[in-house]
C-alpha cells in the first residue's frame, strides 16, 4: 500500500504543495528538451537529405563546443573563434564527403550508419589529442550572451529563469525557423528535400548529390555548434556531453527521423518527462534515473507506435 | 484433379480493408483437394491480399477461411504453416545469406524439434533429425532438377532459378494446399514452360492441392482446374477455364483489355 | 589375374569371385541426393539377383533380347548382368539416339524387353512400340512423371527386382537352371557399331571374349580392386562396356556413376578417379579450358603457369617415366608440383589418376606431352567393337602419342598385303547378328579379323602405328598416296578446328571442309572484339578465314616434309556453314565424320571447290533437336591456300 | 594452392554435416590448437614478454572473442542489433559475484557458466522490444538496457556487497588444488582456462548456428516475413538468440572480471565498450565464427601493441597513444566498410576460395 501511494499519490501532492518547484522542473525541462531538440535536428537533417543515420552527430556537438573554446584559449578573439569552427566543419564535411560517403555511395543504410560510428571514434580521438581532455567552460559571455538570471517569484517561491537558457530557447526557435523556411522555400532546400525522395530525381534537376552531402553536413555542422555552445553554458564543455548527445535517439524514435517539427517536440517529451520523473520518481529508485529515463519513454513509445508520431503507419507487403 | 471433388478449402465473404482502402469485398470461393486452383485478374485486384489472407499474413476484417473441413479461428502465419499451408512470394522471398540447400532445408523447420540441449552438442537426436531432413530435400531438390546448385547461395542465382529454389523450399514443408504468387512472372517462354511442367509434376506426384495467381492466361488455361477471376476486389467469375474464358463480364474487365 | 582366371569365364562366376573375395568393398557407387550412395559386391550381387528373378518372372526367356537405355546409372549395369544372368542377351542402346534409329536396332535384334532410365526414354519408346513388333514390357528406373501412364505393359523397377526379392525359391530355382547353362561361349551382349558407313551392325560377344580381353588389358595395367573409375561415356559404347563392365568386374574394382549429365565435371573431381578414360577431345576440351582460365588470371599466377609449364615440358616426361633428370630439374618439379601441377590436376579432378586412357582417334603429340608432363600418366590404345576393344596397349615404360602401343596378351596382329591391319583374338567377335554376309568379309576362317585400318609395325619398338582407314586411303590421279584421315587429324589438333573433311581420290589436288570449334574460336572473337550471332555468322567472318587459312597453310607445310604424305596438301578450303551433326547423319554418335556421306550431300560445294570459283550459294536440310527439319541457306566463299615443296628443297632454298 | 579436394567425396550425409569437411581444414584447426595448447604456453610470442603475451594479448582476447561469438550471434545470425553488451558483461560478472558470494564453496567454473544463465535471462527480458521493433529502433531499446544496468550497477549497492569502493573484486579461488582466479593466481592456469572454454562454446556455438534453431535465426535476418509464413515463430526465434547471445556475453563478463582484470567498476560496462564489441563483430564479420576471432584479436591487439610500441620504442605519452588507437579504430571500421563490408572473414573466405581455385581465378 504505501508504495502504491509513493508511486501515485506522493508525487502529485508534492506537485500541488509546490507549485514554484513544479514550474521551475517545467522550465528546465524545456530547455533541456529544447537543446535535445537541436541534436536530433541535426541527425534530421543528414537523414533527411542523405538517408544516413548519423550517430556522429553528439560528437559534433562536442566538437563543436571544445574547439569554440579551444581557439578562445589559444587568444583568438570569440567571434572569429566562431568563424573558425564554421571554416573547420566545412572542412570536415568536405572530408566525410570525400572520404566515407562517397565510397559508400549505394550501400545499405546500415553501412553508412557504422560508418558513422567509425567516423565518431576518429573524431573523438583527434579531438581529444589536439584540445586534450580537459573539462572547460563554455565562453559565453565573450560571445556577448546576456548573463545572470530572472527571478519571477510566484506562489510563495521562486522560478529562476537562466538569460542562457532563455538564450538558448529563443535562438533554437529562430533556428527551427530559418531551418523549415530553408527546406520549403528555398532551390537548394528543396533540391535537399528532393535527395531523399529520389537520388535519381534530384540528378536530373540537376543538383549534385556530393554537393548536396556537403552542405548538409554542414548545416548539422552549424546546428552543433549552436546545441554546443548552449549545452557547454549548462555544463562543462566535455566528452560527458556526448552521453547526453545519445539522448537524441530516443528524441528521434518519438519524433520520426525526418520530420524538423517532430525533432522538437519529441525532444521536450523527453526534456520534460525525464525532468519531472528525476524529481518526483527518481528518489524512489534511487535518483540518477535521468541516465536511463528517456530511452524508457521512447521504448514505451515505440511498442505503441512503431512508427513514432509523425510516421504513417505501414502496410507490410510480401 | 481428383474425381470425388471434396472440398480442402473454403474463404467465404472475405472482406479486407487498410484504412479506408477496399482490397477485398464479399469474396467467397472453394479449393478442391488435389485440384489446381488458378485466380486470375488485373493488377490491384486484390489476387495477393486474398492469399495473404489464406496464409494468416492478412487478417480480414470479416468472412471465415474454412480448411479440412473446419472453421480456421484467428492465428498467426507461423501457426498457419503448420496446419499444412506453404507458399512462394511474387517478389523472391529466399534467405539471401544461405545456399541453396540451406534455403529448402528451412521449409523443413516446422518437423523438426530436437531441443537446445542437442542442437548444441549436435549429436544424438539433433543430428539424426538433420540427416532425415536433410535426405528429404535432396530428394526435393532432385525433382525440381537444381542438384548443380545445391551448394551456390541463392543470391548468386539466375532469376529463374531462384523462383525453382522457392518453389522447392515450400515443397519441403510437405505441404496441404501450396499457394504461388505469380510462379512465372518475369520468365522467358522456355523457363515458364519449365515451371509449369514441374508444377504439374507436383500436383501429380505429390497430388498437392496448389492455388496459383498467374497473368499469363495461356499457361492459366493450361494448368488449372479452375479459375476465380477477381477484379477490383471483387469475385467476377468462377469456373473452368473454359467457362471463364467465355464469360463476358471478364472478358470486358480483363481480358479484353490488353495489357 | 588370379591362376584361376581361366575358370572364370562367365559374368556370373566373376561376380560370385568378387562377391567371395571383395564382398565389402565398394562396388558401384552413384552420386544421388546429394551423396555418393554405395552398393558392396554383396549388395550390388542382392541387386542384380533380385532383378535377375524378377525378369524371369516378368516373363523373359533365355536368348531373348532386352534393350538398355539411358545415362550411366548402376541400376542399369545390373540391368545388363542381370540380364545375362538369365540367359537373354542385354543390348545397350544410346540414349541420344533418335527413334528412328531406336526403331532400327530394336526391330534388328527383335528386343521383347527394355529396361530404361526416364520417362524420356519411355516416351521415346512409345512413340514406336507400335512398329516395333516383338517389344512386349518396358521397365523403368525413375519414375519421375510417369503416374499416369498406362500401366499395362510399363513396370518399375523397384517392382521387378521387388518381386525377385520376394521370391518364395521358385525362380531362384529357375534362375539357378539357367545360369548353369551360362559358358564361356554364351552371348554376354550384343553391341550395335556406330557403322562409319550404312546401316549400324550388331556385334555379337561372348562372355569368354569380354573377359578374355579385358584380363589382358587389366594385367598390363595391374588393375586392382582399389582401382575406382567414374562412367559418363555412353553405355551402348563398346569401349564403355569394356571399361565399366568388362574390366570393373574382372579386376573386382569399383564404378562410379555421376549424378546428371551437368554435373560430371564436380562429380569426377568429388571422387577422384585412379583410372580415367577419355577421347582426344575430351583432352583438348580439358586443355582449352585450362588455358582459358588461366588466361583470365592474374600476371604473377600466369607467370608461375608459364614457367612451371615450360619446366615440365623439359623434364616432367622423363620423371613421368622414371628415368634420370638432374636434381635441381627434379627439385623445381617438385616446387611446381605444389604450386602448379598439383592444383591443376586437382582442379581437374585427376589428382589420383593412375592411368589415363584415350583412344578412338588420333591425338596430338602436343595435347598429349601436356598431360604426361604434368605427370599424368595418359596412353594411347587401339582397339574396336569387334575385338572387345583391346588389341594394343602401352606399356608405362614406352608410352608414344604417335603409335598405339604393342598387343597385349591374347592378340597376334599381323599386316595384309594391301596395308591392312589384321588381328587374332581371344576377344575377337562371334558374329554380326544375322548379317553373315558381314561376318564372312570382316573374319576368315582361321579367326583373322580385318580392323579395316592401314598401319604398319615399327621395326624399332615393335609398337603398331595406325595411318588410317584403309578403305580411305586411295591414289590421287597421279598415284600418289591419298590417306584423308591422317590430314584431317592434323588439322583437328588446332583447338580451333573442330571437324576436317578432306576430298581428293581420283582428283589432283587436295581440298577441304572445316567445321570451327564454337568455343574456341567464340573466345578468341570476344578477346578480339568481333560480334557473332551465330556459329554461321562467326564462319564468315574474314578474320576466321584468315586464321583457318593460317592452320591450313601449316599443315601443308608439315605435309610437305614426308615425301609420302606431300601430295595431300590442301589446295583449297571453305568453312562449312552448319556444324557436322549426327542428327543430320553426317557423323557419328561418336563423332567419326561419314565422309561419303558428306561427300553426297555437300556435292555442290566439294564440285566448287575443285572447279575453283570463289562463291557458292547452297541450301542444306537440317534437323533440329525437337526432330523437326528444316532448311539452313548460306553462300560460303572458299579459300586458296598456298601449298609447298618437299621439305629438302625448302630447306635448300 | 594447399587444397587437394579430388577424392574428398562424402557417401554419408554425417560427413557433408561435418563442421570441417575438408581434410585440409580440418589439418589447419588442428595446427591451430597446437600453437594455442603447445606452443604459446611454452614459447609465448617471439619478440614480446611471457606476461605481456599472456595478461595483456592472450587472455584478454580469448575472453573478448567469448564476447564477439555472443554479440555476433545476435547481430551477425538472427540480425538483432544491440548496443548494449557492455552491460550484459556488466550482467555477467555481478552475477557471477554474487553467486560467489552466496555459494563461497561452488566450483568458479559453475560460477561462471551460471552467471552466464543469469545474463541469458537478463538478455531475453531486455530483448523483448525486439519482437515489435526493428533495425535502428531497435538500437535506442538496447541503449535503455544499457543505461539502465549501468546506473544499477551504481545504485544497487547489493550488487557489489555494500563494499566503498562500489567495485567487484576476485578472491582467491581453487581448483583440483591449483589457484585458478584470484591475485595468487598463476596466468597460465588462467589462460588455459580461458582458452579450453573459448573451445568449448566455439564449438558448442558452431554446432547451434549450423542446426534447427541456428538456421531459424538466419531465417529472421535475412527475411522475417517469409521464415514466419515458413512457420517460426518471431518470439522463440528472437528470443533464444538474445538469450544465447547474452549467455556468451555473460560468461565473458565474468571471465573479465574473475580471469584477466581482477577487479571492475562500472566504468568497464559503460557504452563505449559496447561500441569496442560492436567493432569486433563488424570487423571480424557478420555472421562468421572466425570472423569473430580475427575481429577480436585485431580490435584488442592493434591499440595494445600501438601503446606498447609508442611507449617503449618512440617514448610517447601514454595520453596520445590512446587517442591514437581510438583514431585507429574510427579508420579501421570505416576502411574495413569501404574496402569489405563482410569483414576480415569475408577476406580470408575470398582467400580461402582462390587457394581452392589456385591456379584459377574461378
């Protein structure tokens, strides 16, 4: 009985007696979801518009905040720190390009999703043997991010609002938005969008595949970078982030992997959900649950709806 | 065909939708045993979803599929199979990873049981059951004359081929009622003369009561018993060749318009 | 042989030796379902008894004839000795054989019986079991497709030797009767020749003669009960008869039967033969394909081939036959025998080959160093259906491509005054059935037999050496000697060439047909980028004329070195539009070329080419593998060649 | 070149069944164990020290090619993907210290082989997604395993006896009288335990893929639709791989822990081991047996000796020769995917079919 009442009972009443701390569980959640969000966006787009699942893409994210940094450290000024991570992506999807997707061109989807987590592993070394492994911080205030916090007091407490976090939450809505806007209204975008459909299509339009791979990456590239800069203000900029980068896989099972709207809400699904369940349900297991929580929720997703939310549902044919 | 007529199998009002698309409506017919069984019709009339639903992969929405003479309650494929029914796919269904033999030794699946314990040390009961089995698809495969490839992976095999491997994989399974999607689609006159030569050979030999889809109305009208014609998921016609041949309502829907 | 050899002088009394002596030894095995299924001598002796009291049974009489028909199976080599038990006489047919020709031998030998493989045969039969009279009960092995046939006068096997099986001591009663009365000089079978000319003849033999032949064959090979051979040559051919019957059962060694006619190649090579026995061509088409593989193969392995080959062409004879090579040459060989010469025999299946036979023709002395060298032990024999096949042999210490070998045990030989090859035999033939016509050409009254072949003994060696059909060897108008076979033999030695007609009796000079081999030549077209749709086509071509002519010219210049044989030199020659067919009649089964036939039938070209135009146009029946007809249209151009001096003029100038 | 197959014919089906039918093969396994049995525990390997060549090559590799036969099984045979063998290793070897724990006088060979039952089961429970998702679904549902034994191998505290260190530690343990496991143990006694059990389930593995249930698996890979027209059922099928599978990971996590390391934390069932796994199985190559061994051996030797090289003979930091060997890897997979994406036993099986060949090309 009393562990029926723990599990169903508790926790609500909590909820209710501190309406401040359920907000402020709300909010952090959101911005975690939100930054969640942003991974699966960029493995929305490779997926997209090349078919492959990239698993490299958490690792972008970190390589993206620890070269940022890295560069400020060695005494080049934030913004061009900047630059020079663009210049630095574009080369490396250049090289993915050259050297692994063009070799595999025509192989099973499979091939170029291992191919990927080769492609992590080389990253990760490389990495760690030019910038060391070494937890930094993230710059943020050189990058002219407004600092401190907003407290709005409410029901007797307090909800304390990060600016970063609010920072966060508003650039990835600006970037969600140039991004659909990008896809749907632009040649390039469609000429993306037409890739996926049909490789043969999109060659007869005349846009090159090997092109198309190339700004693709990048843009995942840039949409990393903007997911490392916010996640390296919430925390070190580490390897560690790359255990959290995994977290967009259960993002992508709720969300479909092609779908930009799905990326986003099934990242605050998990945001949200691993937050409130960390801090009403966790103490019962223990706490630490954040570590397993989300890929549970996207497990119970998929056993209902195996095609995630945005999917149709399929009629196996034999 | 056998003379006394009794029926093996029996779909009565099937109807099948997806959604809110009508792939089979109010479709009723027999199998006799031992009989050729032919259903014919345009593209999209729903010829596979009907054996679909005779193998369990498609569960109708409503009608019942009678076999052996008693009422089939609602299953699964692989409790389908073992009540005796095999079949071939249109587009090749084989285990790409496996050799020829290996391919017609999985129809034997369904007899053989030896448990984990054996399977393991291979020995005793497990390897005796492999060796039974094993001399029965040899002579299967001896039938269907594809002994020279016994030990090529299918994926390496001419189209043609691949189909014969199939058809000899669903022997295997000592089937009841076999059931061919389209055994000679894609084949050039001299392998479709083949196939149906073998097929008739089976339904001889083994006298194993066969549903074919086919599209090619001469080798149809040469091999079945009988033809159910369906068009747009409905039952058009039913009967022998001949009389299908004759019936006008197929000959406006299918066979008059050439294709 | 054992000293008691002279005892054994029926089939059934060899088969209860070998049961006695070799009981548990394999005796005939045949790749079915998968694997090789084995029968023992006992095993295989159940069989052919069971069989044998089950034919009594089905009604079969002693001297009755009970036809054989299909692919080499062990159901039907007991077929035969059962048979035979029962006093009948088997006749093995060729299972290609049209049903005309079936019609032909069946009615010639009255058969009342026929034990066949397939339901292909029995279709076959069928179809002309109305004309043939006396032919009452057919058996068949596979009973694949024949349900439904009616089954009146169709058994299966499996019942026949079922019912013999079954028996409650009453047949083996009768069958006991019978085989007592079995001798020495009771038929063991009748074989029809492939006659080169006219109508073919059936070849009476006793048991004594088969197995007087064979012993001296097996005692100069030292055939032993572990020799293992595998059968796909056609069983109506006497020299299989001889091989999978004669010498199997006499050596108590055992016989292996492939799986289809698809799969001889794998199945040779699964077993890995002691004793193998193939025709010329079967060589050269074992030789082209290496060379074509090798082709394809990379420069380093191509580079081993080459010189690895070229050491064995130096020294493998000589270490074949045991004489003296340096230590370094035989260290070299050796490496070559692991690197080369061993894989490529095991690709070939010829790994354990013993002895390897090939006979009915000629061969080249090129295609046969290439085998010897790589340490195959291939020899020459000469023989005919009439003699039960073995007249001479080789022995291994004196193995030449270009005689045949001393006779063996049993035979004298002796030349004719007219050129002709004449020889006496313990296997010599009893008779043509019911043509003594024949007999009395062919055999006098002293037991001397003409081989219808011109050959001399070589002084030297003593070895015969055969130069060709006697009755083809004719006077050019200006006397000098015309011997077509031993041109057309030269010829054939291109892998390019697959047949060769050569005409000139009676005429002054020397023109030819040629048939191009397909598959060669189809090769050497896709390396060189010439399309071809068909065998017609690719005849045509100028490119080939061009190489055929090349051929040609070499061969008259080897001809121009024996004073002899100079005059034989090819003024001129075409390439025949359609391969010479022995559906059309033109050669064979076993592909010896009819040559009055052709002569006949091709007389507008053979006019042609000795009237010297450059074209002809020409209409030519065909018949296809259906038995249908048809006709084939072509113009064919012909070629001049040039010809040469004798080669001590040449040489002088 | 080496293969002489004329004559090798087979008149029973036993020997076509045989796991070696070739002569030549089976010479070659033979030499094989004679190097494993005779000559390493004698000579070691040439040029590298008897403790390097057992505690940091020989063991650790048998062991790992346990793993890369189990994960193998599962990714190679049935085509069930999982990312989470780290922790099913994890699973092997706490269960395996808990049975020691509870039964102090069982023999270590039984530990084992029973925490091997327990990963069997753990492995069936977790598989269980598996029956309604496929392919890179099914990654996220083994990632969930994953993560989740990962943080109960920190938060349950049972598992690891309430001990601070909150790690697993090997006692000494005896066998017929010799030290087998423990810090007193001796690395031959070790090895050659490690090496006949690799034998063992090699073989045992061997004999399950070529039979009913191992065909089933390959039934589901290659086509799931049609084995399950042909009459297997998904749940048996997938589920006995997951839980064969997870039985040889077991046992190799437990090995680990009890034979080679000693002592573990957490930290060696975390997720990037599971990619280390992955690895060898691709590699090595989908679905082959030897290709399990070579992958193994390649993915654990190759970063060793590059440390081991780059320390002693080039003098490096330890720091950059781990980065080294991890860019190594990363180029490893991706090249094997270009060059050969069935893996090194895809290479050696084209090499085994030119010397067969030799001197053909086909």
């Amino acid at each position: 009985m009393e562990i029926l009442y723990a599990i169903f009972i508790a926790p609500f009443v909590e909820m209710g007696a501190y309406p401040d701390l359920f907000i402020q569980a709300l909010w952090d959640g959101f911005v975690a979801g939100t930054l969640y969000g942003l991974i699966a966006l960029g493995f929305v787009l490779i997926f997209k518009a090349s078919g492959v699942f990239n698993f490299s893409q958490p690792i972008l994210v970190v390589l993206a905040a620890l070269s940022l940094v890295s560069f400020y450290q060695m005494g080049v000024p934030a913004w061009i720190s900047v630059i020079l991570v663009l210049i630095m992506f574009y080369a490396l999807a250049w090289l993915v390009e050259r050297l692994i997707l063009r070799q595999l061109v025509n192989q099973d989807g499979n091939i170029l999703f291992m191919s990927t987590i080769g492609l992590t592993f080389i990253i990760i070394g490389a990495a760690q043997w030019i910038f060391g492994g070494v937890p930094s911080a993230m710059i943020v205030d050189e990058l002219g991010f407004p600092n401190g916090s907003l407290e709005w007091p409410m029901f007797g407490g307090g909800v304390y609002f990060e600016m970063i976090d609010v920072s966060a939450a508003v650039i990835a809505v600006i970037m969600i938005v140039i991004l659909a806007v990008f896809f749907s209204k632009t040649k390039i975008g469609r000429g993306l969008r037409a890739v996926a459909d049909d490789h043969q299509a999109a060659l007869s339009v005349g846009i090159s595949l090997n092109q198309i791979w190339v700004i693709v990456w990048f843009v995942a590239g840039i949409v990393a970078l903007v997911t490392g800069i916010f996640w390296g203000a919430r925390s070190d900029v580490s390897f560690a982030l790359q255990i959290i980068g995994f977290k967009a896989l259960p993002v992508l099972i709720i969300g479909g992997f092609t779908s930009i709207q799905g990326a986003i809400i099934g990242g605050l699904i998990i945001g949200l959900g691993e937050k409130i369940f960390e801090i009403y349900w966790g103490p019962l297991l223990g706490s630490g649950v954040e570590g397993w929580f989300a890929y549970v929720i996207a497990l119970v997703f998929l056993l209902y709806r195996p095609q995630g939310l945005f999917g149709d549902k399929l009629i196996e044919r034999v | 065909m056998s003379e006394n007529n009794s029926v093996l199998m029996e779909v009565k009002n099937i109807n099948l939708r997806f959604g809110g698309v009508v792939a089979i409506q109010n479709v009723s017919f027999d199998i006799y045993e031992g009989e050729i069984r032919a259903i014919i019709g345009p593209n999209g009339a729903g010829k596979s979803s009907m054996l679909n639903v005779i193998n369990g992969f498609y569960h109708p929405q409503e009608g019942e599929v009678w076999f052996n003479g008693e009422k089939r309650p609602s299953m699964e494929p692989y409790q389908i199979a073992k009540t005796g029914i095999a079949r071939t796919f249109q587009n090749i269904a084989l285990f790409k990873g496996m050799t020829t033999i290996e391919n017609v030794m999985t129809g034997r699946q369904l007899k053989m049981n030896k448990n984990f314990f054996w399977q393991m040390l291979r020995y005793g009961p497990a390897i005796e059951e492999e060796v039974e089995h094993r001399r029965r698809c040899e002579e299967i495969i001896d039938f269907l004359e594809i002994n020279h490839i016994r030990k090529t992976p299918v994926g390496a095999l001419p189209y043609g081929l691949q189909k014969r491997v199939e058809l000899a994989r669903a022997l295997a399974m000592d089937p009841k009622i076999l059931l061919l999607d389209e055994p000679m689609a894609g084949m050039n006159v001299e392998e479709k003369q083949d196939m149906s030569r073998f097929i008739i050979d089976v339904n001889e030999e083994f006298g194993t009561t066969i549903a074919l889809i086919e599209h090619d109305m001469a080798v149809v009208m040469d091999l079945a018993d009988r033809v159910v014609v369906l068009d747009y998921g409905k039952l058009l016609a039913d009967g022998t060749p001949t009389e299908v041949q004759s019936n006008q309502a197929v000959i406006d829907a299918y066979l008059g318009v050439p294709h | 042989m054992s000293e008691n050899s002279s005892s054994l002088d029926t089939f059934p009394k060899v088969l209860s030796r070998n049961v006695s002596q070799f009981g548990n030894s394999p005796a005939y095995r045949e790749k079915e379902y998968g694997i090789w299924q084995t029968w023992t001598w006992s095993e295989a002796n159940d069989e052919i008894t069971n069989l044998a009291k089950g034919l009594i049974k089905l009604g079969v009489k002693e001297g009755d004839h009970l036809a054989v028909i299909g692919r080499n199976r062990p159901y039907l080599y007991w077929s035969l000795m059962a048979a035979q038990q029962v006093g009948a006489v088997p006749v093995p047919l060729y299972q290609d054989a049209v049903a005309d020709e079936m019609e032909y031998i069946l009615t010639h030998c009255s058969a009342k019986y026929a034990i066949v493989g397939d339901q292909e045969q029995v279709d076959k039969i069928q179809e002309i079991q109305e004309k043939v009279k006396g032919l009452k009960d057919i058996v068949y092995v596979d009973p694949k497709g024949l349900r439904k046939y009616d089954k009146s006068s169709l058994h299966p096997f499996l019942d026949i030797s079922g019912a013999g099986k079954s028996d409650d001591g009453e047949l083996k009663e009768e069958l006991d009767k019978r085989l007592e009365k079995i001798t020495g000089e009771t038929t063991a079978v009748l074989l029809y020749t492939s006659g080169t000319t006219g109508r073919s003849k059936g070849v009476v033999q006793t048991h004594k003669a088969i197995i007087g032949a064979s012993s001296g064959a097996n005692e100069l090979d030292r055939w032993s009960s572990n020799d293992h051979l595998v059968c796909y040559l056609p069983m109506a051919w006497v020299g299989d008869f001889m091989i999978s019957v004669g010498q199997v059962m006499v050596a108590g060694a055992c016989l292996n039967c492939p799986e289809g006619a698809d799969t001889v190649q794998m199945d040779v090579k699964e077993m890995g033969p002691t004793v193998f026995f193939g025709p010329p061509p079967l060589w050269e088409r074992l030789k082209t394909e290496v060379n074509i593989r090798i082709e394809d193969a990379s420069a380093f392995k191509k580079g081993a081939f080459q010189y690895f080959m070229n050491h064995a062409e130096k020294v493998g004879r000589q270490i074949l036959e045991k004489k003296s090579v340096g230590i370094i040459d035989r260290l070299m060989y050796s490496i070559g025998g692991f690197v080369i010469y061993g894989p490529l025999k095991n690709m070939l299946g010829l790994t354990n080959v013993r002895i390897a036979y090939t006979a009915g023709e000629a061969i080249s002395a090129e295609l046969f160093d290439f085998y010897r060298s790589l340490g195959i032990n291939l020899k020459q024999l000469y023989g005919q259906t009439e003699a039960s096949v073995f007249l001479t042999m080789q022995d291994d210490s004196d193995v030449r491509s270009d005689t045949v070998g001393k006779p063996i045990r049993g035979v004298e030989l002796k030349i004719a005054e007219t050129g002709e090859v004449m020889y006496r035999s313990i296997g010599s033939f009893k008779e043509y059935y019911k043509n003594p016509k024949a007999t009395k050409e062919t055999k006098d009254k002293d037991g001397w037999v003409a081989t219808g072949d011109a050959g001399y003994i070589e002084e030297t060696s003593g070895q015969l050496r055969i130069i060709d059909r006697a009755k083809d060897v004719g006077k050019m108008k200006d006397g000098s000697m015309f011997a077509p076979k031993y041109v057309e033999n030269k010829l054939k030695f291109f892998p390019n060439i697959l047949e060769a007609v050569l005409f000139g009796a009676g005429q002054e000079k020397c023109v030819a047909f040629l048939n191009i081999d397909l598959s060669a030549v189809g090769n050497w077209a896709e390396r060189n980028n010439i399309n071809y749709a068909s065998y017609q086509e690719l005849a045509s071509n100028e490119k080939v004329m061009e190489m055929m002519k090349g051929h040609v010219e070499e061969v008259n210049q080897d001809l121009a070195k024996d004073p002899t044989m100079s005059g034989c030199q090819i003024h001129r020659f075409l390439i025949l539009h359609k391969e010479l067919d022995p559906d059309d009649g033109e050669i064979t089964r076993t592909r010896k070329v009819r040559r009055s036939f052709v002569a006949e039938k091709y007389d507008d070209l053979v006019t042609a080419l000795f009237k010297g135009v450059d074209e002809v146009s020409t209409k030519t029946e065909v018949t296809y593998e259906d038995g249908k007809k048809g006709y084939l249209e072509a113009t064919i151009s012909l070629v001049d060649t040039q010809t040469y001096m004798l080669k001590e003029k040449s040489d002088a100038a | 070149m080496f293969y002489r197959e004329t004559g090798q014919f087979k008149s029973k089906y036993r020997e076509e069944l045989a796991a070696f039918p070739l002569a030549e093969d089976k010479v070659g396994i033979a030499i094989l164990l004679v190097i494993a049995y005779v000559f390493i525990p004698i000579f070691g390997i040439p040029g590298l020290s008897y403790e390097f060549t057992m505690g940091a090559i020989m063991i650790p590799v048998f062991i790992f090619t346990i793993t890369t036969l189990g994960l193998n099984i599962l990714l190679g045979f049935a085509g069930q993907i999982s990312l989470g063998t780290g922790a099913f290793m994890g699973v092997g070897a706490y269960s395996c210290y808990k049975i020691m724990t509870i039964f102090p006088d069982l023999n270590i060979i039984i530990c084992v082989i029973l925490s091997g039952l327990v990963t069997a089961v753990v492995g069936m429970i977790f598989g269980l997604p598996s029956l309604k998702i496929k392919g890179f679904y099914l990654i996220v549902a083994t990632l969930a395993a994953q993560f989740f034994l990962e943080w109960a191998f920190i938060r349950v505290a049972w598992l690891y006896n309430y001990n601070d260190s909150g790690g697993i530690e090997g006692t000494n343990k005896e066998m017929f009288g010799l030290i087998v496991s423990g810090p007193q143990s001796d690395a031959l006694t070790r090895y050659f335990i490690v090496l006949t059990l690799l034998v063992l389930l090699t073989w045992l593995a061997s004999n399950v893929i070529r039979g009913r249930i191992g065909r089933s698996w390959m039934m589901i890979r290659d086509m799931d639709i049609a084995a399950e027209l042909i009459g297997v059922r998904p749940l048996t099928a997938k589920l006995s791989a997951f839980a064969f599978s997870s039985f040889y990971v077991g046992i190799s996590g437990a090995l680990m822990v009890f034979f080679w390391l000693g002592a573990a934390e957490v930290e060696s069932f975390d997720v990037s081991h599971s990619f280390t796994y992955l690895f060898m199985v691709i590699i090595g190559g989908l679905g082959s047996i030897t290709g399990s061994y070579m992958g193994a051996a390649l993915v654990w030797v190759v970063p060793v000796l590059i440390k081991e090289i780059g320390k002693t003979v080039f003098g490096f930091d330890a720091f950059v020769m781990e980065n080294f060997s991890i860019i190594f890897l990363g180029v490893a997979i991706v090249v094997i995917l270009i060059v050969e994406p069935h893996g090194l036993a895809r290479l050696w099986q084209i090499t085994k079919q030119k010397l067969r060949l030799w001197p053909f090309p086909y």
